[in-house]
C-alpha cells in the first residue's frame, strides 16, 4: 500500500504545496524562500528517507515566521495522511545525534495526540537571517497536525546551527523508525484499536 500524501494549505499569508512519501529514499525538492530552513528540510528529508517537494510561497518581507509555521503544520498534516490509519507500524521513535558539540535526543509517539515538549535553550537568537524561535514553532505546528507527542532536549551545545540541524536530524530519525512497518504488528498497535 502506498502511503504517500498531498497537501496544499493557502492562507492570506502563505501558499504551502506539499507531496510526500514515507517509502523513499531521502530525496526531496525544498523551496521556502528561506535558505536556512530549506538546508533544515532537506536534512529532515533526507535522515527520515522521506521523498518529496515542499513549495512555499510567503510573506517572508515581514518575516519568516509564517513561512515556517505554515511549512510545519502544512508538513505534520500530510505525514497523518501518508501514515492513514497506522496500522502495522512501531509508533515509537528514539533518537539523539551529535553535530559536533551539540548533542539533541527526539523521542516520538505516534499517539494521536500531537504536542510538542521542548527542551532545547539556543542563546544566540539567529543563525544568518533565520530566528533561532522559529525552530520550535516550526516543530509545534508539525508534531500538532502530524498528531504525534514529539520530545525534543538539547544535552548539550553552543553553536546555534549546530544545535537546531542536530535537532531536525533527531526528528528525522526518530520519525522514520517510528514510522516504519513492524512486521510482527497485527492492526493499530494500541490498547485502544485506534491511534
């Protein structure tokens, strides 16, 4: 069965064009507009081995604020639609990777009930252009719309790019275990039925 997904989200203050599949190989297309957050889907893409094309279009004169909020929520939607009723996978993910002094560790439940406990402190508030915050709102928006609790803490680090690229490599590789099939899973593996 394929489990792939599309999703175009448009707002007044962004226009989000989405194709995704969970199967790949870690290949992807990134245009935001914003070059930072695209090296940071890209690395997400490529550790999750996630195919795909992310096209955004937005008001990024003002900010890049809504530009990557509407990624995450326009991105965690359609891994819950790729994922469809989750039969059959292992739902939980663990992952912590260095890059160089930073240490991250994600943690991932694919429960449902999507929320995102964040425990990463960056000082320095940009890296480039991009605002340091706008890492967790990205991760908000996605661990919401993907309906997954989503852990992420910092063990250590200084570097701010090094510390938020080793966040999204975490991310990615607790997604894609979280997201595989587990053979020896008959059905929802809940006590519930249902995720």
């Amino acid at each position: 069965m394929s489990r792939t997904a599309h999703v175009d989200r448009t707002t007044a203050e962004t226009s989000v064009q989405i194709a995704l599949n969970l199967d790949g190989q870690g290949s992807s297309s990134i245009d935001t507009n914003v070059g930072f957050f695209d090296h940071m889907l890209d690395a997400l893409f490529r550790h999750a081995l996630l195919d795909g094309e992310v096209s955004v279009t937005g008001d990024t004169n003002v900010d890049d604020h809504h530009t990557v909020e509407d990624t995450g929520i326009a991105l965690g939607s359609a891994i819950a639609r790729a994922l469809g009723d989750r039969a059959g996978i292992r739902r939980f993910g663990d992952a912590t990777v260095p890059l160089d002094e930073a240490l991250v560790q994600a943690s991932i439940d694919i429960s449902g009930r999507g929320q995102l406990y964040w425990d990463v402190e960056i000082a320095p508030a940009k890296v480039g252009t991009f605002d340091t915050e706008l890492a967790q709102e990205f991760f908000a928006g996605f661990a919401r719309n993907a309906g997954i609790t989503l852990h992420v803490r910092l063990l250590c680090g200084t570097n701010a790019h090094h510390i938020i690229e080793a966040c999204f490599k975490a991310v990615a590789r607790a997604l894609r275990q979280a997201c595989e099939d587990d053979p020896r899973v008959a059905g929802v593996p809940s006590t519930k039925g249902v995720l």
